[in-house]
C-alpha cells in the first residue's frame, strides 16, 4: 500500500513540475522586446508603453518574476524562434511565415497599414483659382441663388401690394426681392428696402436666421478647400506603390506584406529613419501601421509635412510570441481577461491610441 502510494504521489509530482518550474519564484522570465512607441517606450533606461503596461499586469496576475531584454527587430525574431527569450511583448504582427516558427497569444489591438507620404504645397493663387472654377463650388453657388430667390419671392408676394414703393409690380418687383434678400444675407443692411408688413417680417426673420447658419458653413467650406497646405496623396490602391519609391522597416511584418505582393521597398532600421527619408524626398512613401505612424508624425513635429494615409485592406493583429505554448495558453488566459474589462481602454487613452479592438 505505501509503495503503491508513493507511487501515486511521484506522479502528481511529476505532472505539477513543469507548471511549478516555469512560474515558481526561482524562475525568472526572459521577457524580449524591441522599442517600437507608443507601445514600448524607453526614457531614462526606463520602459513604459502599451504592451509594458499589459505585460506588468499579466505578469502581477500570474505572479511572475522576470527580467527585460532589448534587442533590434531582426535579433529579437531570431531569439524568439530558438526560445533564448521565454516572451516576446513586442506587438509582433501575426503573419502565415511568423506562425510557422513560433506561437502567439490572442490578438490585443488591431490596426490597419498606412502611408506617410510628403504633405504637398500647393501655390495659393493656383489652388484658390482651381477651387473658384471647381464644379463643388459652382454648385454651392447656384444652391445660395436658388435659395436667395425663394425667400426673395416670398417677401415680394406679401410686400408689393402694401409696399409698392420698395417691392415694385411684375419682374422689376421680383427684382426687388431678389436684391433685398441678397444684402439682408450680406449683412450689408442698406436699409433700401425693408418689409412692412406683419408676414413679409416674419419671412424677413426667418431668411435672417437661415442666413447666417448658411453663411458660416459656406465660409468654414471655402476656408478648409482653400487651406494653404492641403494635403494630397496619389496613393489610392496597392498598385500605386509600384509606381513609386516606397521603404518600410526591415523584418517586419509590412516587409512580409510587400514582399507578397511583389512591391520592391527600401528597407530602413526603424520608423523615425523612415519618416526623415520621406521628408527629404528619398522615398516618396513609408509603409508601417497606422497608429506607430501617427505617433512617431506627432511626436517629431513632422504634422506639417507629412501626411499619414490609412488604408482599408490590410489590418494587422498585434499579439506577444513565444516558443514555449505552456505559458503562453497561461498567458491568454489572462491576456483576454484584461482587455475586455475597461481597464484596458484607459492603458490605451493613457497613450492616445484609439480603442479599436
């Protein structure tokens, strides 16, 4: 009976081992990452960021020990895949070759690739001319006519009668209507012509309210269509980066993406380096994700002359990686219990990243 019952306890021993060694206190984690704002962050040889903040609360949970490890992206692959590191908490992108190599925890954030291409400038008269003789702003022209004219007729109708003076019979009192509703729009109020009676005033309030409303949204379109520094971009599908020079960061999961669909790049170390190089004309396009793009644009005051251009055809899926699928089946676990819950939306606000998941 004694032998039969060490027997069963060497057993449970045994099955409890590898659990007890990977999260025991004695074992301490080998967490890699590579810098990648607003998700990992460096300052002052300290880290903070998006995925440090989850790591910290995943490991909290689990009651994890652990060490961090920094490496470049291409070295940081490179561990992962032989399982010198026990954890990736670099958003790595989920893709086919990835998987085939190592292992990833459910997604926690979703973005969409993006282009940051050179804001164009464009000359004032040129861009003020081409707005005049647009077909947009002939229609909103011929729209205010119309509406002018209405309430013009309609004060005439009630005034000509009772008015004759100011709001004269037949088309030279329609005229009259015309007119009076164009400078009481204006707000030029030459006082020429104003209606006497009871309903031409009410009519008269009415076009005065309607009025201003009209002119402030006509005068904020006009302001945003002839804005200096509009922005454009050529860049409307994937095969219009064929056309042109485009970089992206090298190993990375856009690397696999233009690779895929045959796109030749220019490779950079990392997103600042390409951004420099868009802004100095050596590439005409940097390809990374959305929310990376618009913090390094943001961060290093390129809001003038860069522009970010999300596209809707590729997303890509942010998750950690490890070699080892015992602790990360461990680590999901508690991955998708923290961002479900709203605690997770504010680590995200926390560093202005939009909540999309």
């Amino acid at each position: 009976m004694k032998t039969q019952q060490y027997f069963f306890q060497l057993i449970i021993i045994l099955l409890l081992l590898p659990v007890s060694y990977v999260y025991s206190a004695d074992k301490e984690l080998k967490v890699g990452f590579h810098v990648s704002p607003p998700f990992i962050i460096q300052n002052n040889g300290q880290y903070n960021g998006v995925c440090v903040d989850l790591w910290k609360e995943i490991a909290d949970t689990l009651k994890i020990d652990y060490s961090f490890r920094k490496y470049d992206l291409q070295e940081l692959l490179h561990v992962v895949e032989k399982g010198d590191i026990d954890v990736c908490i670099f958003p790595l992108t989920v893709t086919p070759s990835r998987m085939k190599k190592f292992s990833f925890t459910q997604p926690f954030y979703i973005t969409n690739l993006a282009f940051a291409t050179k804001a164009e400038q464009r000359d004032i008269l040129i861009l003020f001319l081409s707005n005049i003789f647009s077909y947009g702003f002939l229609k909103v022209i011929i729209v205010l006519f119309f509406v002018i004219l209405i309430f013009g007729f309609i004060v005439w109708l009630s005034e000509y009668k009772h008015n004759p003076k100011q709001f004269h019979k037949g088309i030279k009192g329609i005229g009259d209507g015309i007119w009076w509703s164009a400078v009481t729009m204006a707000t030029v109020g030459y006082g020429d012509k104003s209606p006497k009676t009871p309903l031409g005033r009410i009519f008269s309030m009415i076009w005065m309210f309607t009025a201003v409303i009209l002119i402030s949204s006509f005068t904020a379109g006009i302001s945003s269509s002839l804005t200096v520094n509009k922005l454009k971009s050529k860049i409307n599908s994937i095969d219009d980066l064929r056309e042109i020079s485009v970089g992206c960061v090298t190993a990375s999961g856009t690397s696999e993406f233009l690779d895929h669909y045959k796109i030749h790049y220019a490779g950079f170390n990392n997103v600042e380096e390409g951004l420099i190089a868009v802004n100095e004309g050596s590439i005409k396009a940097f390809v990374h994700n959305e929310v990376i793009l618009n913090y390094y644009v943001h961060t290093y005051k390129f809001d003038e002359v860069i522009n970010v251009i999300p596209s809707s055809y590729c997303k890509e899926y942010f998750s950690f990686a490890s070699a080892d699928n015992e602790l990360l089946d461990k680590i999901d676990e508690t991955l998708v219990e923290i961002i479900v819950n709203p605690g997770w939306e504010t680590i995200l606000k926390k560093y202005h990243i939009k909540h999309r998941n």
